[in-house]
C-alpha cells in the first residue's frame, strides 16, 4: 500500500511515527510520504515537509501567514495528485487536513482521519462536512465516540490513546540530569507561545532555590534560540530531546497546555498547566470554545484534577503559590496520583493505539 501521511505538529509526529511502524509491520511493502518530522522519518517515511515549518497557532498568526498557508495547501495537493497514494490518513492538524480531506475525496482518494479535530471543543458544524469527505475515522479520547455516535449518527473508532503507548514505551537515555530535585518546564513547541509563557515560568525558579528547573527544547529548536531565556539564572538548564527522561526524574511541571498535560500525567508528575498567547488570537478564542477546561486530563476527568493558570492568571506569584503544594504536600501529590491512575484506565484502549489503528486501516482498506 501507497500511504500519504499529515502531521503539522510535534505530538502528530510523534504517534505517526508510531502508526508508520505498526503499519508497516502488517504490510511490508507498505510506503509513507508524510508531512511530519523526525520521529516520522525514523520509521521509514520519506519527509516531503517538516512540521516546524507549518505551525502556525492562534487566529492573529494565521492571518499573518495566510499566504505561506495557503502555498503549502496548494503544493500539497499537487504533491498528491503526482503520487497519487492508496489512502490518504491524516493526523490531527485541523485547519489545514481538514481542508485537504474535503479536496482529496472529491478526487477518489480514500481518506483516514486519525486524531479528532477537537470540534466538541468549538466549531462543531465541521461535522458535517467531516461526515461527508473522511471515509475512516479513529479517535484517542474515551467521550469522543459516544460523542459522534450519540450526537451525530456517524460509527467513529476509539483506539485508545497513543500516549500510553508512547510512554511505556519509553527507554530512558540518561541516568540522571541533575543532582538536585527537579521541576520540569514545558513551554510548547512553537516559537510564539514559548516567548509568551516561557519567562514567567523561569521566574518562579528564583523561590525554590533547592531545586534545579530544566526546560525541555522543543525538536527542531535550536539552543540560540533558549539561551536569551535562561541568561542569569543559577537553577535553571535546558535539554533537548529528552523530554521523556525529564519527565520520569521530575518531581513536579510546569506545563503549557496541550498533549504535554497529558505526557506529564502518564509519567506521574504532579503538574500546573499555564497557557497565554497572542491577546487578540485569546479575546477571540474565548467566545468561540465552549469547554470547561483547557488541559486534556480536566477534560477526560471531567473535573479539576489540574490547576490550569490562563492568560492574565499566568502570574510569576501565582505560579510559585501553585507550585509550591505540588512539591512539598505529600496529601496533594498523592490525591493527584489517584486521579491518574483512573485518567490511565480511562486511556488504555485495549492494546495499542496504533497497533489498533493500523489494524483498523488494513481491515477497511481489504473492503
């Protein structure tokens, strides 16, 4: 089978690489072009564009890179059409494989969305052109199926969530990367949002001076690009691509919010996630989402499990106030890693998530 693959973020990379893999060991002659990065690669895709080149987040930096979105789109589906693959599978990346699905059926190609666009969150009209142009659809969240089913008539596959996955996956690079308790910081993975969120969550390091604050470099980010950040803090280093090791050694995190909440629960690490970006991409953003919570583990728990510090409320003080429970109040941490383990349970899909999916994608691809 001829796969085309999309994936324009980091956490889209990361279990396409995984599926890649599982697909492949169904089907040996199995060949993947892919938008994605790195870890894509490593499982025998050939990279056509790398991810760090498409994110672009919030409404005000789409409006500023409209035109270089919309070439990209436009060269996609020219790329397609000239390989012309046996399914398209796209992986989460909304606004642009959305898009692209709608195209790509009116062209005969069958398409495989994996990874729901999260329209229960906002803009939920889209289900009815998803309904219309994705032949298969997988989702990873537990309510996501019952969602469809109930609400929109449309029989959607649960996987469960690649995470699992990803993390017991995980083998551990180094032994230790500090001789001091660790807090772990992860700002994200675009260059936008880390300059937001990034110096109020150093600045809590200089009230816990015990410990040592590493941040975790986003791949594809080069050290240039942090050094400016960490200037004249003793406490405070930065890793690349170690991401995992640091969440298995860290007593705590700071979390900007996202798939990394979800990675830093898996591992056990007692969190807050902050969130702040582009004013106007928020004020906007605000009157269209209709959820409860920003983080993934509040919203699978469907309670408050953790303390998620938005916009104006991403404060150096409040940060510390927040922080300071999590590392030193033994009943918070162990009420924390209760609510884990059922977020665990909840996740575990039965078996693997991309040995599911892939398992799914060959046995509609044989209809």
């Amino acid at each position: 089978m001829k796969y085309y693959v999309i994936a324009g973020e980091a956490s889209g990379d990361l279990h396409g690489g995984n599926l890649l893999k599982a697909l492949k060991a169904q089907d040996s002659q199995a060949s993947f072009r892919c938008w994605g990065g790195d870890h894509m690669q490593a499982a025998g895709g050939h990279i056509v564009k790398h991810y760090r080149d498409l994110a672009f987040m919030g409404f005000a930096e789409v409006l500023m890179n409209l035109r270089t979105i919309l070439q990209n789109i436009s060269f996609c589906k020219t790329d397609i059409l000239a390989h012309r693959p046996d399914a398209l599978i796209l992986i989460d990346y909304p606004g642009f494989n959305l898009r692209i699905a709608k195209w790509a059926k009116a062209q005969g190609i069958k398409v495989i969305y994996y990874i729901s666009p999260q329209v229960w969150a906002w803009k939920e009209g889209r289900v009815k052109m998803m309904k219309q142009c994705i032949d298969l659809m997988l989702v990873i969240l537990p309510f996501e199926k019952d969602y469809y089913q109930q609400k929109w008539q449309w029989p959607v596959h649960y996987v469960g969530h690649p995470l699992v996955e990803a993390v017991d996956g995980h083998e551990p690079r180094v032994a230790s990367l500090s001789d001091r308790p660790i807090v772990a910081i992860l700002p994200g993975s675009r260059r936008q949002e880390i300059k937001a969120k990034l110096p109020i969550m150093l600045a809590a390091s200089r009230h816990f001076p015990d410990y040592q604050f590493i941040v975790a470099m986003a791949p594809g980010m080069d050290d240039a690009f942090y050094k400016p950040f960490l200037a004249g803090y003793e406490n405070v280093s930065a890793v690349g691509g170690l991401t995992y090791d640091l969440l298995r050694q860290a007593r705590a995190a700071m979390v900007t919010s996202g798939t990394a909440t979800l990675e830093t629960a898996l591992f056990g690490v007692p969190e807050v996630v902050c969130y702040k970006g582009n004013p106007i991409s928020y004020a906007i953003a605000k009157r269209l989402i209709t959820i409860k919570y920003i983080s993934l583990v509040n919203l699978i728990m469907d309670k408050p499990v953790l303390t998620e510090l938005i916009q104006h409320d991403l404060q150096e003080a409040t940060l510390v106030a927040k922080l300071k429970p999590l590392l030193q109040d033994e009943a918070v941490r162990q009420a924390m890693a209760a609510d884990y383990a059922g977020l665990r349970q909840l996740l575990a899909g039965g078996g693997h998530a991309s040995d599911n999916a892939a398992r799914l994608i060959g046995a509609f691809l044989k209809q």
